[in-house]
C-alpha cells in the first residue's frame, strides 16, 4: 500500500463526529468536576457541624458534670443542715426543759417575767382603750420621740406625719428616707427606702422595689394582718458612719435606770429574714461572751463610739417612761447617738444561760420594787416629761391628745377619792 505523503495528508478536512464527541468529553469532565467541587464543599461544611456538633456536646457534658458537682454539694449541705437542725432541736427542747424547771422554782427569772407580761399585756389593752397606763402607751413610735424630745435625747427628723394609708404622699421626699407605721414590731411597717424617680424606690439593700401605691399595699397588708396601726409617717434616713446600707441596732436592756446588757444586731438585708448577727456586751461595754443560743455570735461588731452616752440616755428613759423593764434602741450617726424606739417586751425566745437570765429576772424584781417606792414617795405614775419642748404632732383625733390633762393635774388626791369610790370619778 503506497503511503500518501504528510502535505497530502494535512489538506485532507478533519472528522466531524470526532470533534463533536471530543467536545462532548470536555463538557462532561467539566461537569464532573463542578460536581466533585461542590461534593468537597459539602463535605466541609459537613465537616464544621461535626466539629460544632462536637463543641456544643463537650459543653453540654461539662455543664452536665458541674451540676452533677453542685447537686452532690447541695445533698451534702442538706444533710448537714438536717443534722444541724436536729442539734438544734435537741437543744431547744433542752433549754425548754430548763426553763419549765425554772418556772417551777423560786428563783428569779427575766424569761419567766417576760412570758408573764406577755401573758398579762392583751387583758391591760382591754381594760385600758385610752391608754393611760404607762405599759400600753410604750408601743407607739411618735409617742416615744415625743417623750425623748422631752428630756433632751436626739430622736429621728419627722418630715410628714399622715392619719391614714389613703394619705401617704411620697413625691417630696428627699433621696433616702423611712416609711413607718406608728405600731408595729419586729420590723413590720418599716420601709427604709431610696428614692429612684418621682414615684419609683428601693429598699436601701436593694433587696425590693416600690412605688407609692405597692408600699401602701405592703402596709395595708400587715394592717389587716392586725401587725402595724396608724398613723403613719416618714422620717430622716440614718447614715451610719463606715457601716453598711442598714444602721447597726443598739438594744439596751433597762431596769428602772440599771443596764443588764445590750444587744449590738448587725443586720445586712431588711425584713424579718434578714441575716442578722450579734455581739452581747455589759453596761460599760465588756463582752458577755455566748449568752444565749439566738443568732450567730460575732465579737468583731464593735462597740459604737458614743456607747456610754446611750448607756445614759437609756437609764434616764428608762426611769421617765414608768415601768420596771423596757428595752430602749439607738443608732449610732455621725452626729452622736440618735434614738430608735423603746420596747416593752421584745420577741423572740430570749432564752439566756441560767445565771444570766437569773440575774436580769432579779434586776427586774428590784426595778419594780424601786418604781413601787418613788410613787409611794411622791412619783406621780406613768411617764414623767422632762423640761424640753417636745410637740403631739399626732392627728387631733389621736388618743394622745386626751392624756394632757392626766399628763399635767395634781396626782396627790384625799383618801375619800381612792379609798371610798375607787377613784371612778377621776380615773
């Protein structure tokens, strides 16, 4: 066969169906191509939610293991407070125990003499609606500044006083201030607030927020509750200097002008439930140690600056306001000791160690007999007003407003008044 030569085989035209199929073979592989591309970007995003995947599973499983961690603390911390509380328990029977032993026997006791009063207190609130004895007038706030005031002993700046609820009016005052309700204990009816707008406050530990109408409710609340009665009023906020959003509590324990102790209570959050802790010291300030089991114990609240002249305040209103026992609260401020209020008969067990609570119950027995004698002396009965000017800024319709005839007449009347008529005519 005879070999066409090269220039020959070059004039020849090239092959359709061959270029067309070798086109076909290009679009094809580009295809191919485009589609592994994509599948590798598939396969890496793919790749990323694994590993997110996996992320999010390690964080879920450390999660996992600390609240695994804080229940198995949790349960540990159950089980010690249970214990706790059945050490408590086991104690409060014990001193229980004691103190019905106590009861039985003659000594002196201030618990038994305070479950006394507190026994007797409903029966001289029925019999005595205008309050003329010296007992039923201690539980009115306003009436003991008033007293104090009398006498020279700084009490609160009152800035509004008002008759009812309905009343209150809250837009003037300044930027911390006290809501209070004129009766009330254990912290009821007491609102130490900060103004944070026109009609918008917190309490100073920022525990709680008000507005005017939500810290009327609050009030009306333990009103009904039969807690707190009116008037109600708002007084100057208390600074303490270097303490915290709640001035320390001063709570002197008076006899008819001797101190047994004081009560130094720190507390840092407002209310019934608030942590509380507490120091117990003498009359001139010594620490008296663990005299009781309430509270916890921290002998680093340290003793006020000016605490001999509450110590003095104290004895002299405890002399001026009538009875054997009262116990008379001060705050310690920058300007010196201001009076918080004077308490009949404080909560709580107050359950002391036995010598103690013996020899406050003896203090008690001698302050009554030491009363007994100034009246048969010439004392006139009740509360005695000192020579200070000291205003009733209680409403016109307040029952304190009829005791000033009482508070200013010649106690010393004839044996015929008291002996023949028992006094019904001029009680």
């Amino acid at each position: 066969m005879t070999k066409l030569p090269r220039n020959v085989i070059r004039s020849v035209p090239g092959i359709g169906w061959r270029d067309e199929q070798l086109a076909e073979q290009r679009e094809r592989l580009a295809a191919q191509k485009e589609e592994l591309d994509a599948q590798r970007l598939e396969i890496k995003k793919q790749e990323k939610q694994v590993a997110a995947q996996a992320q999010e599973l390690a964080e879920q499983s450390a999660v996992l293991a600390k609240s695994e961690s804080q229940l198995a603390k949790s349960r540990a911390k159950n089980l010690r407070d249970a214990e706790a509380h059945e050490v408590d328990i086991r104690k409060t029977k014990s001193e229980t125990r004691k103190f019905i032993s106590a009861a039985t026997q003659s000594t002196p006791s201030f618990h038994r003499s305070l479950l006394s009063w507190r026994r007797v207190a409903p029966t001289l609130t029925q019999i005595d609606p205008g309050h003329a004895l010296a007992y039923n007038q201690i539980p009115f706030k306003l009436h003991n500044y008033r007293l104090a005031k009398s006498h020279g002993i700084p009490t609160p700046e009152i800035l509004a006083v008002w008759e009812s609820l309905e009343d209150i009016d809250l837009t003037q005052m300044p930027e911390k201030f006290v809501l209070k309700s004129d009766c009330g204990a254990s912290g009821r009816g007491v609102l130490p607030l900060r103004k944070l707008d026109t009609d918008s406050f917190e309490l100073v530990d920022g525990q709680a927020q008000y507005t005017r109408e939500s810290a009327i409710e609050h009030l009306r609340g333990h009103e009904e509750a039969g807690n707190v009665s009116g008037p109600y009023f708002v007084e100057g906020f208390l600074d303490q200097p270097e303490g915290g959003p709640i001035p320390d509590d001063v709570k002197i324990y008076a006899f008819f002008g001797e101190v047994t102790m004081t009560l130094l209570r720190h507390v840092d959050t407002h209310g019934l439930h608030g942590d509380q802790r507490r120091r117990y010291v003498s009359g001139a300030g010594e620490d008296l140690g663990r005299v009781t089991s309430m509270g916890e114990i921290d002998a680093s609240i340290e003793v006020p600056r000016d605490y001999a002249q509450m110590v003095a305040m104290a004895r002299h209103l405890s002399r001026a306001v009538g009875v054997g026992f009262a116990r008379v609260d001060f705050y310690q401020t920058s300007s010196g000791p201001v009076l918080g209020e004077i308490t009949r008969a404080p909560g709580g067990k107050q359950t002391y160690r036995p010598e103690h609570d013996k020899f406050m119950g003896q203090t008690w027995d001698e302050a009554n007999a030491r009363l007994d004698l100034d009246v048969m002396r010439g004392r006139p009965a009740g509360r005695l007003y000192g020579t200070h000017e000291a205003e009733n800024i209680y409403p016109q319709s307040h029952w304190s407003h009829g005791l000033a005839e009482m508070e200013s007449r010649d106690r010393v009347q004839s044996c015929q008044v008291w002996c023949e008529t028992g006094g019904s005519t001029n009680a």
